[in-house]
C-alpha cells in the first residue's frame, strides 16, 4: 500500500557547513552518503528508492518493512514493502504494526515534557539525567553516559505514581489519541483484526511479545512514528494541551551528555551534527524487531523504517542514507551497541 503526497516543489535534502554546538561540543560534520538529487522530482526518487528495497530486503534476510518518508514538515511518502512473517504471512502495508522497541523512549520523553509544562510533574536534574542516559550506574559515574532501559522503567515508576496513572494511558490519552497514531499503543495489540508483524532473530520467528514498558513496549507503523515527528517541528507557539512547546521541544534535543566521537544525548533523542542543523535519532532492537527513525528538525526532513529482521540495520541504513542523508557517526554507534 502506498501513500505519496505531490508536489513539484519537493526536493531530498540540501546541506550546509555546519558546527555542533549547545555547548558540549564543536566538531565538523561527519561523512554524509550523499542522498538523492535535489533536482529529481519527488516521484522519480521515490520510484528509485520503491525499485531498490525489495531487492534490499532479499541479499539481507528481511521479511518485511515499513518506511515514512518526511520532507518540508509533511509525510511525503508512505508504504510497506516484504512480508508480515516467514511462515504464513501476508503482505507488509501501511497499516501493518512492528515492534517499536527502543524507539518507545523518545515517545515517553516527549508526554513527561508535556507533563511537566502542564504543571503535572516537575522535571528536575534526576528526571533529565535519566531521560539521557547520564544517571550513572555500577561502572559509569553519575554526568557520564551508560545507555539505560532500566532508568526508563524506573522514570515509568516514578511517573506513573506521581500521576496515578499507567503509563500507557498517559502515552494514549497525551499523544497516540491527539497526533491521531490510531495504530500506536504501549503493548502487544492482540485485538482482533491488528496487522501485526511478527519479529525474527538469527533463529527464527520470535514471539511476538516486548517487555520493559516505556522503554521498547510500544507497537506502531512508520507512518504513526512519522506523524509523532512531525509534532517537533510543528512545535506549538501558544498553550496547548498536547503539543510541546518550541522551549520545551529545544530542551529535549539540546545535547546534555557526550554518548560517543561527534554524538551527544539530549532527553529522549541522540543529537548528530549535520549540515545545516542537527539530526535527532534513535533506534529500535527488540523481539526480531530492527528500526531506526531519523530526524532534521531545522528543515523538517526524515526517515522512519521498521524492520521485522534480525539484519534490518543493514536495510535501514541504506534506506536513510539513499533518502534524507545520515551522518555515518550515527550508524556506526548503531553497530557498536547492538
């Protein structure tokens, strides 16, 4: 199934010298794949791209996918390529629903931000330190990264106490609901009728359910993670109820803690630098699901793939790089912490 929006106008990124700033660091940008023509027109380039993935997925072993494509703060583009499941599956769509894993946590950042604005919760040095990963544990010193699931399960605890409130309601009722990400929940999706993929390891099939709550428990589509997206660059310049504000949306991807050569974490997101501004990532591994959502808030530009294959990063990383551009530093933090 795909979902295509026109419009001559559209062009794949552009890019400028760049320096990473926020005060944790100046590097040059890294080694950008070079993304597709600016002058093509938005069909040709997703023709190219729609002609490559299938034989992308075959040399690497991949099931299926699902990709969004953003560019000028809009979804440009939409479709599922492969299959649900190697034994007894049916085609990938739009509507089909993978595994989030660790792509769950910039969700969760995002509603305790919305939170703390609306006066609900009061976001402190504890509560940012363990959004970034920078809250120390038995072998790194509190300030310093160490990549923690477990912080954001205590964070669930500690939110869902103060708001006597589950956290998936909090995720339905503050953003899935608003954003209208009719097929994002926190939690396997047994209802009857749900497109649900299903992961695989070297092994196999895996089952599909995903423990450790806000940390990798969410299901969702490319094109629900797109729309949550979206909700950055199109941050609310007055009061709502839902939306983060433009303050509150800089706070989140400001850079807190150095989480390797040219790479910092701010409160949900990794931060790249790139030219022209920022790039914001994150990555999913969990349950033989294997995503990556890519990010440009400065020109509204991104790509989000889900993959139900233990070799997905293989796939996505071609994808990104063929499409929106992807700082190589990115990919290979990727690599080193799978």
């Amino acid at each position: 199934m795909l979902h295509r929006v026109r419009d001559s106008r559209s062009s794949f990124l552009s890019r400028r010298a760049f320096l990473f700033g926020a005060g944790i660091v100046s590097v040059l940008p890294s080694a950008l794949p070079a993304p597709l023509d600016a002058g093509e027109r938005p069909d040709v380039a997703i023709n190219a791209i729609r002609r490559r993935i299938p034989r992308l997925l075959e040399v690497h072993a991949v099931p299926g996918l699902s990709l969004a494509i953003i560019e000028h703060g809009r979804v440009l583009w939409a479709e599922g390529f492969g299959i649900t499941a190697l034994r007894d599956g049916h085609r990938v769509s739009t509507t089909t629903v993978f595994g989030a894993a660790s792509l769950s946590k910039p969700l969760f950042a995002y509603v305790v931000l919305k939170l703390a604005e609306l006066g609900a919760v009061a976001v402190d040095d504890t509560v940012r330190a363990l959004l970034s990963h920078s809250s120390g544990d038995e072998r790194t010193p509190p300030g310093s990264f160490a990549y923690s699931p477990s912080g954001y399960v205590r964070l669930q605890g500690i939110i869902e106490r103060r708001m006597g409130a589950l956290a998936s309601v909090m995720l339905n009722r503050r953003l899935f609901a608003p954003l209208d990400m009719d097929r994002t929940r926190l939690g396997a999706p047994w209802e009857p009728g749900v497109d649900l993929a299903t992961g695989h390891v070297r092994a196999g099939p895996q089952r599909r359910t995903m423990g450790l709550g806000v940390s990798s428990g969410v299901y969702t589509t490319a094109a629900d993670y797109a729309r949550f997206l979206l909700a950055i660059v199109h941050a609310s310049s007055q009061w709502d109820p839902f939306r983060l504000s433009a303050a509150a949306v800089s706070e989140m991807l400001t850079p807190r803690v150095m989480a390797g050569p040219g790479l910092g974490w701010g409160l949900g997101w990794g931060v790249a630098p790139a030219a022209g501004g920022n790039a914001i990532w994150h990555w999913g591994d969990g349950g033989g699901f294997r995503s990556v959502a890519l990010f440009y808030p400065h020109n509204g530009s991104g790509v989000v793939v889900l993959t139900n294959g233990h070799n997905g990063p293989a796939v996505y990383r071609e994808i990104a790089a063929e499409t929106v551009g992807a700082p190589a530093a990115v990919f290979d933090w990727i690599d080193a912490h799978s």
